[in-house]
C-alpha cells in the first residue's frame, strides 16, 4: 500500500463522505431531537445533489415517539421536496420501489406533477406490485388504489386496477371492486361476474361489492343468471335484465 492510499481516508473526499454519512444517520434517528433532524432536513435540502436529494427520502421511513413532532418534520420534508419541482420525480420512484411507505412520497409528486405524471407513477407501483409473485404484504397496492381514487377520469384507470379482482388479498379485491363500481368502464363488467360466479371465493364482503358494483354500473347479467349465486335479499334482477334493489 503507497502512501498516496494509506492517507486517502484522511482526504478532503473521504472528511466530506464521512460528514453526509453522519448527517443521514442523525435524520433517520429517534435518538435525536426534532429540531436536530429538522436541521439535517435543511441542511440536505441545500445541498441539492442527487445524493443529498435521495437521502431525505429515508426520513418517510421513520416514524418518531412524538407524533406531532413527526408530522411536523414531514410537512418541513415534502415542502423542501416540492421546492424542488419535478425533477424529485426519479427520487420518488426509487423510494416507491424500496419502501412500503408511499403515500407522503407521491402526496409530494402530487403538489409538482401533472395528473398524468402521477397516474403514471401509480400505474407502475401497482404493476409491479402485481407482478411479484411472492408478495403477501398488500399495503401498498392498498395504498395505490386509495390514492387512485383522485384520478377517476383517466382511461387508464379501469384496464390497470382490473388483476385486482382476483388478487389473493381480500381487502384488495374488495378495494379494487369498490373503486370499478364507481368509476369502471364497460371492460370491468365480465371480470366481476366471473369473480361472482367463481366458487372459490370466499369473503362475503367481497361478492357484496360485486353486486353492488353491478347495480351501480347497470350492467347486464342476465347472459350469466344461470352461473350466478344467491344475490341476498337486497337485490333482484329487473325487467331489464341489470341487479336492482329488491322490492
């Protein structure tokens, strides 16, 4: 080893390197006061390098003791994000891949992006979240389809929510159903009547808001009334062939 490497840890890169470090680890820490994590969050904001950017991500991941000093200390993070523009945009996405913790992130995007940019964001997570098969954590597909809810007009909606129909979540399939009964096109009707008539499912809840998102769309059954279980007591199929309320 030259001299040149064995005093390299003592160089100017290596002191700065050492100082950032430092600093990530005070604004992702319980052990400190708010007002010194509050300090890194300013500090990292002026940075304005990609790494110092990436870093303030990780503080959406901690959760401190108090909870008003924890939302204060968020509000100070997306407002310094925001600053920012959309060029957070790549930083969100990295966030959304590695973090169950996706909301305040894209509450974020959503003060700086376009409707369609943060349709898109949301699009992606939820594909992804789809395409894992060994994901039995549903929180951020849950997540998604609540914050889809502010984006009821995009075409897109319907054809990227519909494999929630038959996710193996119940409470996704009941979200997913929720939000086609109020905003789905036509595409949505025959994936929910082959979930009704599907022996395998199992919740309740489930087949209820696929009646009642039957009903609330007026589509047609009358070509599956064979395969179609029990509707209950609340519901019948009318004259014009559509699940209404019974009598």
């Amino acid at each position: 080893m030259g001299l040149k490497d064995f005093f390299g840890g003592f160089s100017a890169e290596a002191r700065e390197q050492k100082q950032f470090d430092k600093m990530v680890g005070k604004l992702v820490s319980r052990n400190y006061q708010s007002e010194d994590r509050m300090f890194v969050i300013e500090a990292l904001a002026r940075m304005d390098t990609p790494e110092a950017t990436a870093a303030l991500f990780r503080r959406f991941d901690m959760t401190s003791d108090k909870k008003r000093e924890d939302v204060a200390e968020k509000e100070m993070l997306s407002d310094l994000l925001a600053a920012k523009g959309i060029a957070i945009l790549p930083h969100v996405q990295v966030h959304n891949d590695r973090s169950p913790n996706i909301t305040l992130p894209l509450r974020t995007l959503m003060r700086v992006a376009g409707d369609g940019d943060v349709m898109t964001e949301l699009i992606r997570i939820l594909e992804k979240e789809q395409a894992r098969l060994a994901a039995f954590k549903p929180e951020k597909k849950l997540r998604v389809l609540e914050l889809m809810q502010d984006y009821p007009e995009d075409e897109r909606l319907t054809a990227s929510i519909l494999p929630g129909v038959a996710d193996f979540d119940a409470d996704v399939r009941f979200e997913t159903i929720r939000l086609l009964g109020q905003y789905g096109d036509d595409s949505a009707r025959e994936p929910l009547l082959n979930r009704l008539c599907d022996p395998e499912e199992d919740s309740r809840r489930v087949t209820d808001a696929i009646v009642q998102a039957l009903h609330s769309r007026a589509w047609k059954v009358t070509d599956r009334k064979d395969e179609l279980p029990e509707l209950g007591d609340a519901w019948r199929i009318g004259p014009k062939g559509t699940v209404i309320v019974a009598d």
